[in-house]
C-alpha cells in the first residue's frame, strides 16, 4: 500500500497499522525509515524489531533507535541526566543513547536504547496516537547505502512491507546526529549528523 504525507488521513492510516504490528516505511526529517511500533506490554504476538532486521538483513545485535512523540515522555525510560544542550536539540535530527530503567518493559532487550524526538510534527503526531515508542531504521538492506529516492524504495521494499508514505525524494539528507552521555556528562559523538554537538 502506498499513501501520500500530505493525505488527509496518512496520520490515522499510519498509526492504525503501526498499533496492528505492520511495518511502514516513514518519511522523517533526515530519511526515509522503516518502522514498527515499540511493544511495551509483551503481550503481543508481533515483535516488530525482528521484523525490520529481517527485512534489512541487520545483524540482531545491533539496536534500533526509539522515536518519541514529546520530550516529557524520556524520563518514563531513564534515569539519565540529560544536558540542556541536548534537551534544546529536540524536536531535531539528535538521537541520545540513555540507560534504561530496570523496571521498565524495553530493559528486557537492551541496558541502553538510543531515543530521538523527530523533528518533523507529522511523525510526533503519529507517534503519540500509537501511544508507544516507534522504532526508526534507514531504508536500506544491510551494508548497502540508505535509499534517497522514493522510486527506488517502493521498487526494493514495496512487497515487504504494509506501507510506504510518500514524500519526495530526500537527495543528500543527512542521519541524525549519534551521542551517548557518559556518568560524568560528557557527550560522545558516535556519528555526525545534521545536528552539531560539543
């Protein structure tokens, strides 16, 4: 299926299928992404991370990040002290890698998940109508460069997954921007972005 961002229903169509386990291939603000909807009560039959590694062919081990819709929801996941100049950075192309709570239904995958707040208000309004974390992958098989035109993804992916939103082509558009925060509060840059952080 193939729907177009500036549809009046792409939001409701998009967060429908999400909250159904699909995968959906989304415009953001840097690139296209595959997505799936964060399973945090376990009590489902869909795990949509394994879903979009296979699709990809990505190695298990390697996390996918988390979208959140509003920066109030981060401390619903850690614990973590997060710089203001990092708060200041979202919504924006900045993807911050925090320590999970124990409690908390994502600690069974991983002691750390990376988490951004898209820029783009389309994809937040998705996200909070999903009432759930989404996560968000480049698209593109595994070791090979991120899809930058539209017609080339609908003619790689459109038979593996249940959606795919268009919105032009995203030609030379850069990742988010990659940081961890150590115990100390220094930023460590994993990957230049679009987002510059010292």
């Amino acid at each position: 299926m193939i729907c177009e961002k500036c549809d009046k229903e792409s939001i409701s169509l998009c967060s429908s299928l999400l909250k159904e386990g699909k995968i959906v291939i989304l415009p953001t603000d840097t690139v296209y992404g595959f997505s799936g909807i964060v399973d945090l009560k376990g009590n489902k039959s869909y795990c949509t991370d394994d879903t979009i590694r296979a699709i990809k062919g990505r190695s298990e081990t390697k996390p996918l990040i988390c979208l959140l819709s509003d920066v109030s929801e981060l401390n619903q996941y850690t614990d973590d002290t997060i710089p203001q100049k990092i708060l200041s950075a979202w919504p924006g192309a900045l993807t911050v890698i925090v320590h999970i709570k124990k409690d908390n239904p994502l600690a069974k995958y991983a002691e750390t998940v990376a988490f951004r707040i898209p820029g783009d208000e389309w994809i937040r309004k998705i996200i909070a109508e999903c009432g759930a974390p989404i996560y968000s992958t480049s698209v593109n098989r595994s070791g090979s460069p991120v899809l930058e035109h539209i017609a080339d993804i609908e003619q790689e992916f459109s038979s593996e997954v249940d959606l795919i939103v268009r919105d032009g082509d995203k030609t030379g558009a850069l990742p988010s921007t990659l940081v961890s925060i150590a115990s100390d509060g220094e930023i460590k840059i994993l990957r230049q972005g679009s987002v510059i952080c010292s």
